[in-house]
C-alpha cells in the first residue's frame, strides 16, 4: 500500500454535475487529494473513457472507470432473482442491489490508492447513504464516509454557482424535475409532482417501459433455468446480464415491470416511488413460476418468509452482514432443483406464465389428475382429516361447542 | 333438538347431478333420510327455489336453501381482504373462503333436524374434503362425515345411470371438460387439457373475466376503505358485497384478475389451477396500497408473513382453529387506521393504483421532499448510519477482513 | 442554546448522586427551571417523600413522587407474562419494561407543568437511552429530550466535585463497582469486573435471590392463573403485584431467577450483564406449562415467534409502537383459555413445574392414554402418516434415490 | 394379503419381548421370511451379539446389528446442536433423532436383502410411527410399512401369549409400569400415573440422572466448540460421541437435563412426557452461549426462528424432506464463527455458563467498558434515536397524540 503524503479521498463518481463538483469541494473543505471511480452497473450513458477524462479536468488526481456489468448481474442481481426478492412485495430492489457492488470497487480503490475516507454523492435522508456507508464499514471498517450533500451543505444551487466558478468541463441545465437512479436491473424516479401521492405519474417519467396500453402484437419468450439460474431464452444461451438486458428490452417493449408505490424508507419516512424493471420483473415472475412446480411445499411455504428478509435486509443496505450469508445458505440450498423451462407471455403491461416444463418436477399428472391413471390412494385421506385436523377439533369441543 | 326416528343426514347440495344423485344414494347406502342444504355464496346459476324443489323431487325428505351472500362477504372474504390473503402470494382463496360458511349452515341443519352426518360432494384427493369435514369437525364435533364420492365410489358415470335409473329430474350431459368452483369472490377452473402444465389456458376456461388483449377505453374507479373495509366506490356507499360485485363486474370487463398456477394442495401434491377473481384482486391491490400509506413499517412487514401463515391456514380448512382467531386478532388491529381514498387504473389486464388520500397517512410531504419545506434533519443520518451499521461492521472485521 | 426565562425542563429523578446533580447541572447548561419526577417501580430504597425533598434541596422548582407499582405490574409486567417474553430466550425484560412507565410519568408532568424538554440521567452507549427518548417522542412528539451524562458530558467525577461545590445534601460517596437498575420485576447488574466475560459473577453481585447452593428445604407453591394473569398463590387472591412480590421472596429465597448472559444490545454491541428475577421467572415458567395444557398446537406454535418478536420490540424501546399494539392484539386472544393452576416446586436454584389442572384443558386422558378407556383411533394414522408425508416422499424420490 | 414365497419384511428389532414377538407374528400374518435389525445408538442394555443370537433363535432368517453411535452422534445429534433443538422450548428431540438414523440402517437392510416391507413396533397414536414410515418413504418410496402392534392388533397381552406358546426365548415379565425410549442423546418416560398431570413424577422414573437435591460438590467443565461441534472437555479432545456420554455422566451425575412436559403431538393430541437429557442439555447451554459471544445480533435473532422450525420438522418426523436440508444451509452457516470456550457449573439441577472465551468473539470489552478504554462514540446516540424510532413518532402522532 503507497502512503499519501496528503490525505487521498475515493469519491463516487457519476460524471454529472453533482459529483464532478464534488471533486473540487472535497479538495477545498478537506484539502485532501481526490480519486474519481466510476463504476459501469449498466446504468447506460456516456462512455467511460470520457467519463474518466472528466473527472481528471475537474481536478482528480486518479480517475478509475470499472465495466462491473456482469459481476453485478452475477454476484448481486441473480441472488436476488434466487430469492424472488421484491421489498414490500413489490419493488426489486434496483438501487439497494447496485450499492453493494459499487462499494466494492470503492474499496478496492481507497486500497489501492492510500485513500482514508469514501465519500458519495448521496443526500442525508435517503437510504442510499446507509447503504454506501455501512457497505464501506463492513469491508473495511478504518475508513471514513463523507457526503458533501449531507456534511457539507452542497445544494444544487452551491453546486451550479461552484462549476461556473471554477468553469468545470460539465453542463449546468435546469435540474432535472426527477431524481433518478438508474441501472441494468431497473430505473427509480422520484421527487418533483410525484411527491404528492395523489398525483398520478405521467408518460413522460418511464424511459425503460413503452406505455402498456398502447396496441401491439404479444411477444412470448421461453425462459430456460438452471439451478435457479436464467441460462437460454427462447433456447439461445445466455449470461445472466444478457437475460436481463434481453427482457428489458423485450418486456420493457410491452410495458411491464412499472411500479407506483409508496414505500417505507429504512429512515424512518413514507417516500413515493416509481420503478422501471422490466427484465427484473419478468425474470423473477418466471423464477417463481418455476419454483412453483420443483420446490417442496413446506420449504416453497417457508422460502417465502426468508424472501421477504432477504428483501428488508438488502434494502436496509445490509449486504455484507452474517444474516445476509446465512439467508443465502438457505436460499442457494432451495434452488438446487429449480431448472426447467417457462414459457410466459409479454403483453400489454403483463408477464404471464402460461406453460412450465421441467424434468425436476413435483408435478406428477398421475397424482393430479382426475383422469384414466390416477395413482393417488383417496381412501388415505379419511385418516389424515381426522388427524390433520385433531387438535383444532379438541380446542373447538372447549371453544366453540 | 328433535331425535329422529331414521338416521338423518344434512346434504350439502348444488343442484347439479353429482349432489342430486347423492340424494338416493345415500339414502341406499346407509338408510337414512337425507336433507338438502343450499347456500348461496354468489355462485350464480338456477333460483334457488327450484334448487329446493328439485332437492325434494329427487327424494330429499326437508330441503334447506339460504343466501349466504352478504354473510360471506362480511364474515369470510372481508377478513381475506384485510389480511391480503393470497395463497402462494396469488391466489385469493376464493374456494378455500366459501366453505367454512357452508359448513357453518350444514351444522346449524344438522342441529335443526336432528342429523347426525354431514355429507358432501367432494373427491378424496382434494382441498375442500379437508375444509368440509375439519370445519364441521370444529363446529360440532360429534357430527360424522360422509362423502359419497370418495367412500362409496360414486363415480359421474355411475351417477349418470343411476340418475337415468331413478329416472331423476335432472339433465344427465356430458362432464363439462372442467371441474369449476365459483362464489361472488372468484372461480376456480381445474382438470382437462389444463393438466398438462404446459398446456396454455384457452380462452374458453374463462367467465368471469373478458379477454385483457382485447382493445377497449380504461375504467378508471375511486374505492374508499374505513378501517379496512371497503365503503364506498366512485364516492357512492355500498357494502363489502356490493363492493366485490361491482368490481367483478368492472375490473372483469378488462381482464383483470386472472391467474394460472401450479398450486401446492393441502393432500401433498401439486395440481394446476386457473383461478379468475377480479373482484377479489382489484380490492386487495387497493388494500395493500392504501396500507402503504397508513401502517407503520415494523408493523406492515411483520403484517406481511402474518399474512401469509393466514392465508395458509385458511387454503389448509383451519378456518375455526385457534391460531386463525388470534391471528385475526392481529390484522384488525392493524387495519384500524386504514381509512382513505385508492384510485386505480382497471385496464388490460391490469389494476394500478396510481393515487391515494387519506387523513390517517403517515405519508409526511415535509418529511419526504427535496423541496422547499423539507423538515427532515439530515445531521442525524451519521449517527444513525454508524449505530444502524455496528453489530455488522463489528462482524465485518472479524469475518471480512 | 438560549431558553427563555419560563423554559422548564422535567427530568427523571432517582434521588441517587447523579440526578441530584443533574438538577442544577441542566439549570445551568440551559438556564431552565427543572421539575424532579420520581416514580416508584418497586424499586425498593428510600421512601418517596424523602426523594421528593431531596429534589427541592437540590434546586428543583417542582417535585413530582408517584408509586407506579401497581400500574407497572398490571400494565406492563403483565402483558410481558402473558408474552413469556425473554430476551435472546432467557431475559425477562426488566429494565426494559420499567422505561414506558417512567416515560408516561414524565409526559404527564411536563404536559402539567408546561414544559418543553425531558431530562433523563441515562449514557449514550445503552438501551435505556433510546427506550426513554423513543417513548417520549412517542407520547409527546413535540417534547425535546436531553441526557447530561451523554449531552454535557456530566462525568461521576465531575458530579461529584459539582455536588461538593454547590455543598448538595447528597452523600458523594465512592462508585458502586457495578452499575444497578432494578424494580419488583427484577435487578440487573453490569459493568466493573463483570466485563471480563470470563469472570464468574461472585456472590456479592446478587441481592434479590439467595445463593442456589445452599442446603435449605424446597418451598412448594400453587399458582392460579386466569386468562394469563395470575390471580392466586396457594390459593389465597392475590393481585399482580403482589404475585410478583411473594415469588421474588419465595423463588429469591431458593435461589431462583440469576441470568449470567452476553447480551446484544440496540446501539450494535454486545454486553456482559447479570440480572436476578425471581418473581419473574418463576411466573412466566408457570404462565408457559399452563399454555402448554391449554393452548392448541399450532397457536402455540406460531405464539413462539411472536413472543420473540414482542421481546425484541419491548427490548428495543418500541413499547408504543403500533407493532407492539398488534402483537397484543394476537396475545391476548391467545392467553384467552389459559386458566388453571399450577404446581412449582421452588428449590436450589429451580422452579420446576410438576402439576397441571385446568377446566380449560385440552389434554384429554382419554385420547393419551395406552390404559384402558383409550378412544383414540388408531386405525386413522395410516392415512394421516401417508398424506402428511407425500409432498416429502415425492420430492424424496427426486432428490434421495 | 397374498405374499410371494420369497417376499421379505425387515424389522426394527430391540430384542425385547415385542420385537422379538413381531418376528414370528408378522411371519404368520404375512407369509414372509423377517429379517430383524437392531441398531444401536447408544441406548444401553444388552450386548449387539445377544441380541443378534435372540433374533436368530425367535425365527428371523437373517438378522444384523449395527453400532450407529457415532453415527448417531455426528450426523444425527451434532446438527440438533448446532440448532440449539428444543422442541416447545425445552425437549432437545431425544427419540425423534434417533428415528432417522434406525431408518437409514432398516432401508440399506431392506435393499441389501431384497425386502419389500419395513416393519416397526409403534402403536398408532404416537409420533414415531409417523417418524420411522415419512423416513422410509423418503429414502425408499417403494417400500411398504408396516406396524403390528397398530395394524395387526398386537397388544402385550397377546404378544405374551404368543411368546409363551412359540416358548420363544425370551423373559415374558410383566410390563414396565411406563413405556421408555433412550439413547445416548437422553431418556424418555410416559404412561402410568404420569398420565393424571396433577402428579408429580417420583424419582424412580430416573435412570440418566441423580436426584438434584442431593448435596453433593458442584463439578465445573470447560467446553471447547469449533464452528459449533463440541471438541474437548476440559482441554482434553473428545469426539461428539465422547463429548455427550462425558456430558451424561458428569451432568447426570448432579441432575443436569430432567424435563417434565405436557408435548404437543405430531397425531394431534397432547402428552404427558418425562425426559432426562443431561448431555443434551449441557451441550445445547454451552452452545448457545458461545453463539451469544460469536454471532451477530440479526444473524442471532433470525436464528432463533429459524431453531424453532427445525425442531418441529424432526420432531414432525421430516428429518429427509427439503425444508430440513435447507435450514441446516442456514445453520451451518450461523455456526462457522461459533468456536470458542465456555466454563459451566454443573450443580443441583442446573447447568450454569459463567465464562466464555473465544478468539472469534464479537463482545469488545473497549465498545462495551464504561471504563478506560472506552471506543464507543456516544455522540452517535441522538442521530440514531431520532431516526431508529422516527416512523414510530410520525405513527405516534397520529394515534397517541
């Protein structure tokens, strides 16, 4: 490890406006040297080249650009797929799957470069802060965190009036009416009108999804697991990026995956949030459909709740804690038979699964049916009424005879 | 109570053939005298004074018939909604709900006339062997069971000649290709070519529903909840019933509502279901918006898993245990405070809530924006964050590092 | 920070060195009036007048004394019975349970007096911090809350010379080596040598509870409950406090109730504490063996979880949260039927049940018993045995064979 | 039944008159040759050769005998362990383990001999006719079961009479007031008197452990745990075997592990149990104490549920279905950092933690002391409090105010 003779800051870098003022602020109320790393989570964009380049005219001195597209669908989307997570039941987790990831490389740089401190982009009443800051601690609890936002009082305002000071390289518009995060797993928009729930969202807020009333033809996608694992569509082999980019594109196209909620912060407040996912949405729907026919009931019942915290705890930026190791023990051992093929039709704002295949099935049609080759033994059934519902029985005789 | 001279048995009868013929066969099997009881759960179909009548033409000695309606929207699909049920995080237990409150009539007959068995139609490979006779079990547990089908081999084509045999007032067709369950909450659609879960639904399977692909103007409707319940729709009052009756009607018109599931059955197999609920779904989809609002976050995630246990127990027939009442003990407390408006969007296929109002919101616009009048302090978010992330950043440097 | 000339501050007053010190301590840091509120939980020591003068000596503008003993009992120590609520399975909460009614206390007497913040003597590394200031925002959300040991920085030492200084009628005598806070539920000591969590606790540590070692004659106790709250000890009527106060006597004097745990704390780190409950535990081991006679299995069963819960969220200083007023929701209608007595031996450091009788009873000699009068039908298991297996048995023949 | 001249029933022999009876009985019944089993998995009494011979002498064709305790031990005992299993918060699941492991060694019998059935000698209302036939039908879903006692009505009575005209060779003594089932992981005792649950069990019911109010010297132990299995006594290395028969001896020896319980069963009803488990007991207290040094606060609250659940599915007799398999992914998980020393006193009944150690300890004497050394940054305290109970002010608000 070099040691910097002047303090060294790794800072969050976007290329916007916001984080490349950062660069000259942090310097100014620091006097630390500061080290952009900008991390590709598929978030679309500039190119990371310039990107990089920015970052060094407006005064960093190292800039390091990271393609971290497919350790994020790998290492962070597929866990999440594998746990069908949707936090409140809705929404997949887009940002707080991005956060972790993104922490990572941060780290790797304040190492690599001698930094003592992280600092980020994010506002002190959102959960991305928790999320960057207890990351940064659980993977290397001697750092420090900044956020200029949030610590240094540095307002859009502050911001504009510093780049056109400094005649920083960057474009000072209008802010943008929304705060938007955004990356290959989904899109989040936020503030602005939405902020009175009433109000509901225009067209103009959706850049993932085409609007789902308008008229076009179905398209229907058959979507090949292993082991939890998307790995073929439509039978071509895919990386688990390619299946996410491939369903955005294709259920993005049909308008599925936009969510209106308002969800409970880790912060303590109510905020009103749209979302874009639609490979995400599209992807877990078929996970779930097949976990339908290939896991065992009682585990299928029990998965359930270690979903939703799995959820809680990924969204209240907990990533790198033992539960969230141990939740995924459960969660890998449950997916070992979940491979097969669904068949789903994208339409109209839906994703529907209408056909499942799989040789790891539960489903046995000669139990099922009520045709020629059934094998199920009914005479067994008198016995476990009378016992499966005993001690119901015995506790009514008290209660309610 | 009258103690009858012969043996009684109550019937739960539909008025189709498979019950009608029970009526004789019973009464060869064991010698009793049969009772018909017919309750209306909002199934549709014949009047049920000529479900009487024919009950009594095919040899039944009393015939009961009563509309249970506003009772099982009251008493059985209101506590559904208030605890979001959806088995499997789906289906709205539309069958699994209407039994209890059968079995809560075929009880008080029995009492009435002095029978000592219930006797139902079912399979013995099915759910609702287990909600019939666990329910009556619970309600008078000194009742016997009896299911014709199931203990005495009474197959359809057996029924047919017997029914041609007695020459019974009923029409001996063909099976439809489908087993059905249907009441004002749902309908449940089973068997056939739907057996081979590949296989896609056809159009055909559905009633309740139009076709969501099909091109029409959206509706869009306003529903108003006190305290959980449903009150009024587009500003006009109406009970839970009415409420679920207008939105079969309205959200079925678009779509909504349908569902195509490898279910996990009560017996231990797995069997496929196409359920249609419209209803049922546009107003859970409110209720749980609406809840987003109005309860707070500790309680609304422990509110998730109670929900699913709930929704569990009552699919497994354990509507009368003790562990369903003190559960219910639960989701009313925490339905206390959800009152407002939800505007949703019915549209193909779809039900969006895309507004809500309540004066119970614990949505706080000063707590949430990013504009003028933000009255979140930021400076508390460090300490916070570091304390939050402690226990796990302790661990970190242990197991990380 | 400027107060006006009226500002009046309410401050939690023990009568202790510290919070005699507090009095003029926050007088001067914030120029307010302070009001002294002393409330008595059982907590034993001086009488309440003597407290109460202590408080006007030491400069308090009002002295507020008021014996809670019985509302904490029934109102707090109760619902925690009924819960069997302990902590990481094994701490009944004492502490804990004593901060919301010193919190309503508090309120009460700000809101009577007039004043704007609410002083406790509390550090800023415990539970007892968050669980007084949580209660407080959650009672009176405009109340400020201050704590001079953590906020001031008011160090024993400095107490000390402050109290000498200002000649204050308070012995200023050495620290006691450990840190106590106790009251009729129980007595919890932490710190000094104890922090070495490989030190055994020494006998010098304890106060409620004799040594368990010592020969002494087992005390046998009969205890009724009804609905969850005992009502009676050896067959005399006794109120809820008074059931606690006689089994701290009888179980302490058997050496009954010493915890020697690591404990997780709220603020993220672990501690060494040692507490003593005779009362408490004797209660709650009783309260537990009659539910296990008078609650059905799967309510008993899913009771388990919530009691964790319910431990956790009092633990945690959400006693007012709306989560806690739900899970009473379910407790109490789970504590409906357990009435009955129970028969304890206390000796040597246990309290081992060993009787059981109850109108409510769900254990039913004639279903358990092999003897003569057996009606349990054993012809049903096969059945049961069957189809309680298959989802196991079919995943089993794609997984084992 | 028709049976084939070569067909061949495996039975679980213990040598004792029913078993041995079985052999003959099922012979006659069925036609088929009987190959008896016997495991031993620590439950004392005769030598396996004994037992081997008397199975030969009283028909079997074949018969095997297996020492399963290591077996037992570390497959069986050690993940109960590492769950801290205690089914209803107290019965560490002495029989309930051991089912499985019989299971194992019948099935490889069973296909090692081409045998079409397995034969036990349960009665029809207990759990473990459940246990032994959900094991054999998930191992080996082509084997029938069967259970003379239940299914060809063998009661002691006639199985006295069948040895004593067969003059099998066996003592025909008159029958243990209570039915018993141990091994080395603990004892259980039911029926008799026990079965009035007024009365209290006398210490004749007690073989594993001394009477703890005998006055005797306490013994204190040091265990040593790596990642969660007990390695050394004492600093001497021991295998799990070792480390509970050591255990048994030492704990028993100062009545350490005797339990008096009223048992939900798996068949619904409710029993009356006696249990002595001091090995058991001993270990699962050390373990739990070392976790509660080692384990991280969620990791350690999640796991709590997660030990309930996998009690009741072995207690359920589930030990092969997937949900276990999964939840042990979960604990193994947990236990990685679970090493480390706990010293206990083992004395009049009780089995007391008073010191652990351990180099993957997560208890910080500089976070926890309140003395020099202090890290704890307590000015984090009021930004945590202020947003940790932030969405409970925002609800108090509006509910309390």
């Amino acid at each position: 490890m070099e040691i910097a003779v002047t303090d060294r800051v790794v800072l969050a870098y976007s290329g916007g406006l916001d984080t490349s003022v950062c660069i000259g602020w942090i310097a100014e109320e620091t006097g630390a040297e500061v080290i952009a790393v900008a991390v590709d989570v598929g978030q679309g964009g500039e190119d990371l080249d310039v990107i990089r380049q920015r970052a060094l005219d407006c005064g960093a001195v190292e800039a390091e650009v990271a393609d971290a597209r497919d350790e994020f669908a790998n290492e962070y989307c597929l866990p999440a797929l594998k746990a069908n997570a949707l936090y409140q039941g809705q929404y997949p987790l887009v940002s707080a799957l991005s956060r972790p990831v993104i922490v990572k490389h941060l780290v790797a740089a304040a190492q690599k470069h001698g930094a003592t401190t992280v600092a980020h982009g994010c506002t002190g009443k959102g959960n991305d802060q928790v999320r960057f800051e207890v990351g940064i601690q659980s993977l290397a609890p001697s750092l420090k965190c900044i956020a200029p936002v949030r610590d240094y009082a540095m307002t859009r305002d502050k911001a504009i009036a510093f780049a056109e000071a400094k005649n920083l390289p960057i474009v000072t518009t209008k802010k943008n009416p929304y705060s938007i995060d955004q990356n290959v797993f989904g899109r989040a928009v936020e503030t602005g009108f939405l902020e009175d729930i009433w109000n509901a969202p225009i067209e103009d807020v959706y850049e993932y999804t085409q609007n789902p009333a308008t008229e076009r033809a179905a398209d229907e996608v058959v979507i090949t697991f292993e082991a939890g694992v998307p790995v073929a569509i439509d039978g071509r082999k895919v990386t688990v990026l390619q299946a996410i980019e491939e369903l955005n594109k294709r259920a993005g196209a049909q308008g599925v995956g936009r969510l209106d909620m308002v969800e409970d912060r880790l912060v303590g407040i109510k905020s009103r949030e749209i979302y874009e996912a639609p490979g995400a949405i599209a992807l877990i729907t078929a996970h779930q459909a097949l976990e339908n026919v290939t896991v065992e009931r009682e585990l299928a019942r029990y998965k359930r709740q270690v979903e939703q915290r799995w959820a809680e705890l990924v969204y209240d930026g907990l990533w790198f804690s033992p539960l969230k190791r141990a939740l995924d023990g459960f969660v890998n051992e449950a997916n070992q038979h979940v491979s097969g093929e669904i068949r789903m039709v994208l339409h109209g704002g839906r994703a529907v699964v209408n056909g499942r295949k799989s040789d790891q099935s539960l489903y046995d049609f000669n139990l099922a049916t009520y045709d020629t080759g059934d094998t199920f033994d009914q005479s067994m059934s008198k016995g476990f009424i009378e016992i499966f519902g005993l001690s119901s029985k015995i506790a009514a005789r008290r209660d309610l005879a």
